[in-house]
C-alpha cells in the first residue's frame, strides 16, 4: 500500500464518520422535540406539493439531441419539473429575503 492508498482510506473513514453524524444527531435532537418533527414534515411537504404542481405544468416534448442521449419523454418531464421547482423555490427564497429585509427596515 502506497500513501495515496491509505489517505484515500482515511478519506473514507472521515466521509463515513460525518455523513452518519449528519443524520444521527438531528434525529436525536427531533426526537426531544416532536413539535420540531411536525414543522420539517411541513416543509417537506410543502417542497413536495411544490413539485406536484411542477410535474404537472412541465412538458414530456424531446429534441432529437435528448432523444439520441437516450432521454424519453418520462425522463423529460421529471427534467422539467426539477427545474420548475428549482425556479418556484429560488423566487420564493429571493421574494422571502426581500419582504424579510424590508420588515427589518420599517421596524
């Protein structure tokens, strides 16, 4: 074993050591406190009502690249709605920063 070997082992370890911390410890403190629970379910839920209308506004139409990149018309909806939803949810995020900043100004 070389050097690179063994710090891409390391690599790992360390990966694998903050990625289950990353998960473990917000479900500990969750379960302390149900209420916290029940407003990141809403949240969820939210995002996920979010993408419902998207999947229904977005289009399945190919172009004839995507069609020879092996996409289907399935695949090309799920495409649209991912970005519908990223455009809904990043001008929501710009109009929130914006009310918020202005509610701090006139306070």
């Amino acid at each position: 074993m070389d050097s690179t070997d063994i710090g891409l082992y390391v690599g790992y370890a360390v990966f694998i050591v903050a990625a289950s911390a990353a998960i473990v410890f917000p479900l500990i403190n969750a379960l302390k406190s149900p209420k916290d629970i029940l407003k990141s379910l809403a949240g969820v839920g939210a995002i996920v009502v979010v993408f419902v209308i998207a999947y229904a506004l977005s289009g399945s139409e190919i172009s004839v690249k995507a069609a020879s990149m092996g996409i289907g018309a399935s695949s090309s909806k799920f495409i649209g709605a991912g970005l519908i939803t990223f455009y809904i949810l990043l001008i929501l995020t710009v109009v929130g920063v914006i009310v918020s900043e202005i509610n701090k100004a006139l306070k």
